[in-house]
C-alpha cells in the first residue's frame, strides 16, 4: 500500500482537522458531553476498581480507555476520576478518526481511472468529515470506534476478493472480531456484509463453492458465541429484529407528520440512497468492462447500503443503521466518478461533494453542545447519595441517559423503566425512582431536536424520601399491577 508524500501530507492535515472537531466537542462542557456519556466513565471506573465491566457490554473500547486512563494516573497527569474522564474523551477524539487510513487506501484501490487524483483524497474526506460520522461523538463512542473498523475490513475484503490470499482472508476476519469486541450493530453489519460478499461472489461466477457455505457457518457460529459471551439478552435483540425490522417504517411514520428522525438523519438517508441509485445505474451499464473483483465488491456495497439507509425500516432501528450507512456508500464514490462520462458532470460530482463536506462541517458545529449533568447537579447527587440505605440492596430506577450519571455518582444498580420487572420487588428491599424536576438537558428519542425523554412513572403508593432542588427520590414499596406504564409514550 503506496502513498505519495502529497497525499501523506494531505491525509494528516484532515485528520488533524477532523480530530479537533472532535476534541471541540468533546471538551465543551464541564462534564462528559452527550446523553450517555457517563456510561463509559462508570465502565472505565468499574474495569480500574475491580477488574469487571459494571454494565455488560462488547468491551474492547472500555479495556482501551481504561489502560489509557491507567497511564494518566500512574504518570500523575490527574487525580483517579479526572484521568477516565480525559481518557475517555481524548480516545474519542483522535482514534476514530483514524477511519481516514483504511478509508484512503479502499478508495485508492477502487479508482480505477487516475484522471483526478484529487478525487480520491476528497472521498477519504467523507469518511472522517460525512455528517453521520461528526454526529457519533462522545456518547457514541463504540459507533466511531466500529466505523474504523468496518472500513478496514471493506479493504482487506477488496484485497480478498483481488488477490486471494489466506493473509487476507485471515487479517479480514480479524477485522470481524475487533467489531465484535466493539459494538453490536457494527458487529451485525459485518457479519452481513461478509455473507453477501460470500453469496454474489457465487452469483457473480456462477459456481457454487463449499467454502462459501462453510465459511458463512463458521462466520454465524462465532457471532452467536461472541454475543453470548458477551450479552446473552442481545440474541433476543437479533431474533426481534429479523422479525420486527419494519415495523413501524421511518417513511410511513414520517408521512403522518410524527417526527422519529431528525432534519439532518433525513437529509443523510437521502443523500445516501440517492448515492446508492446512481451507482445502481452504473453498474447496470458498465457491468461487463468491470474486473471480478469489483463486481462482486460494488453490488455487495450497493445492497448493503440500500438495506442499511431504507426509509421502510422501523424508527426504532433506522436511526442506527442509517448512521452506519455512509461508510458503504463512500465506497461507491469513486465507482460513480469513474463511469462518468461528461467532464462536466464529473466536475458537478466533485464540487456536490465539496459542498456536502463543508455542509457537514458547518451543521455539526452549530449543534449546540450538552451534558446530562453540571456542577450543581452533581452536588446535588453527591448529597442524597450519603442519605440513601447502606444495606446495599438498593435498585435505582431512572429515565434514559441519567441512569449512567445516576450510577457513576451514586454508586449503585440504576436501571432505565422500560426493563423493569416485577420479580425486581422481590430482589431488592428499595426500588426508588429519581425524578428531575428541574434543568434537563434536551436529550430525547431522536436527540436535541425533539422532545426530551420523559421521566419514569411513578407507581401508585410511591413516597418520597429524598427532595433537592432538581432530584427528587421515591420509594416505591410494591409494583404496579399493570406494567404496561412503563412503556407508554409521553
């Protein structure tokens, strides 16, 4: 893999570039910026005291930023709790946006007609300065460290598929692992796009090989043994949405004027699919000038990008997919530029991309920045924390995205309403409810541009025990007869 120093010197300035962005964000606000930010202090924190993950999850990024945190520490940078802040929040900063690399050289080997070798460091941009990648900061970490590796896995199957070698093959399945230690959709993204890659590899020769079927077992035996080693719950999360992906569909909801997604999640959808219906086309066209290999890397790009941005898939799941979308989509890029055949078209392309960049840009840093927790309100929490029973059997019940802060500052079990069961009321002698009543940061189902995510219900017969400025705490010594409150919409 040659790179020239031109584009060396290029790649480093954007990454840079991108980095700060990103460390802007980051470092915004006083306390870990985001809905779910605290969710990687309580690991990283929980991985340094006793060695385990305190909310069980795919756990390479917490294990990094925790020997990270561990060098800060030791080196006497900051104090214990400070060093897993900044370890969590300079990670997130400079690591993802490593994509760049896997990215320049995927985009490299897929422009197959130098005549602007401008386009292929303007294609790597997308990957690191695309809206949907800017959008997955702080809170999103495992996403951004799942993007880096799910680039690097779409190289080393184009080499796979170009030059077949058992070190490809081996370093490709690498690759699935590292998102498989990471993230649970990119992880489901992967395996699926290696079964494609497998099945039109067999279309597009037309043979049938028994590798193909054997590595297809093998690839689905390991994703069940990694997600049951991991999180057991997680395979009833796979079953559901094979069965449930288009419940609900994005488009339809979108339609009847209720809003599951945000104004830039739907100019990213589009932009993708209309991404994906240009490439559709010129593969169509150009399909017999096209070598083995990227007949069977373009279409296996182009399905996987159709399935992961369609605007008929359930809201419950579009939003996550359709972040993950664009990387297969970048891919196509330089298959579109190739196959243009109008040296002005090729220049409307290009400059379309420019313009998309710089919207990208310009978008995320005029998104306002907030934490789910400041100053007073950790105080606050630090106050009722020394009031609350000692006996140890205490479970927390709070809306989404105060349970990480809940747990990290309170130190104790803290889960979300909608996974209540009544068998908890016989595990724990305190099932509290913490309400906020005042300052709420704007987080909601489909982040700052709805409504906020609404506070737990209150079974009957709940009391108060605990009143502050912004949280009050309830005991609720029995369950509600009907569950179903939990779970009803605002």
């Amino acid at each position: 893999m040659k790179i020239s120093k031109y584009h060396f010197a290029l790649l480093i300035v954007l990454y840079l570039i991108a980095s700060i962005i990103r460390l802007s964000i980051n470092f915004a606000t006083e306390f870990i910026p985001g809905s779910n930010g605290a969710f990687y202090l309580a690991n990283v924190r929980s991985i340094l005291e006793t060695g385990e993950i305190l909310f069980k999850d795919f756990p390479l990024i917490f294990w990094i930023e925790a020997l990270l945190a561990k060098i800060f520490i030791v080196s006497g940078i900051t104090g214990f709790e400070k060093s897993i802040d900044l370890a969590c929040r300079l990670f997130d900063s400079f690591v993802p946006t490593l994509s760049i690399i896997p990215a320049y050289f995927l985009i490299k080997r897929l422009t197959t007609k130098n005549e602007n070798p401008h386009s292929i460091i303007l294609f790597t941009t997308l990957s690191i300065l695309f809206i949907s990648f800017l959008l997955l900061v702080s809170d999103f970490q495992k996403n951004s460290l799942g993007l880096l590796w799910l680039f690097s896995l779409m190289l080393w199957v184009h080499k796979s598929l170009e030059e077949k070698k058992i070190i490809n093959y081996i370093i490709s399945f690498i690759f699935v692992a590292l998102t498989g230690a990471t993230h649970f959709g990119c992880f489901l993204v992967a395996i699926l796009y290696i079964i494609l890659v497998l099945l039109i590899n067999n279309l597009v020769n037309r043979k049938i090989y028994f590798k193909t079927a054997a590595t297809m077992v093998l690839l689905l035996i390991t994703a069940y043994i990694i997600i049951y080693a991991i999180s057991p719950p997680r395979l009833r999360t796979v079953i559901d949405f094979i069965y449930n992906m288009f419940r609900n569909p994005v488009i339809i909801l979108f339609f009847e004027g209720k809003p599951v997604l945000s104004p830039i999640d739907l100019a990213s959808i589009f932009l993708i699919n209309m991404t994906a219906v240009f490439a559709a086309i010129m593969y169509v066209k150009n399909y017999k000038t096209l070598s083995s290999a990227n007949r069977v890397f373009i279409l296996s790009a182009l399905i996987l990008t159709f399935f992961l941005a369609l605007p008929f898939i359930g809201f419950e799941w579009s939003q996550r997919l359709s972040f993950i979308s664009y990387i297969p989509a970048v891919s196509l890029m330089p298959f579109i530029l190739d196959n243009i055949v109008s040296g002005k078209r090729k220049k409307n392309f290009m400059v379309t991309t420019i313009i998309v960049v710089l919207l990208s840009v310009f978008v995320r840093m005029s998104i306002p920045v907030y934490s789910n927790m400041n100053r007073e309100q950790y105080s606050e929490l630090r106050e009722l924390k020394e009031k609350l029973p000692k006996d140890g059997n205490v479970l927390m019940v709070a809306r989404h995205g105060l349970e990480w802060w809940s747990s990290y500052i309170l130190r104790m079990p803290v889960i979300k309403e909608g996974a209540l069961e009544k068998i908890y009321w016989d595990r724990f002698k305190y099932m509290l409810f913490i309400i906020q009543k005042k300052d709420k940061a704007p987080f909601g189902p489909i982040g700052i541009f709805g409504t906020p995510f609404r506070e737990p219900r209150l079974p009957e017969q709940s009391n108060l025990i605990l009143e502050g400025e912004y949280f009050d705490i309830y005991w609720a010594k029995f369950p509600p007869v009907d569950m179903s409150i939990f779970f009803e919409t605002p």
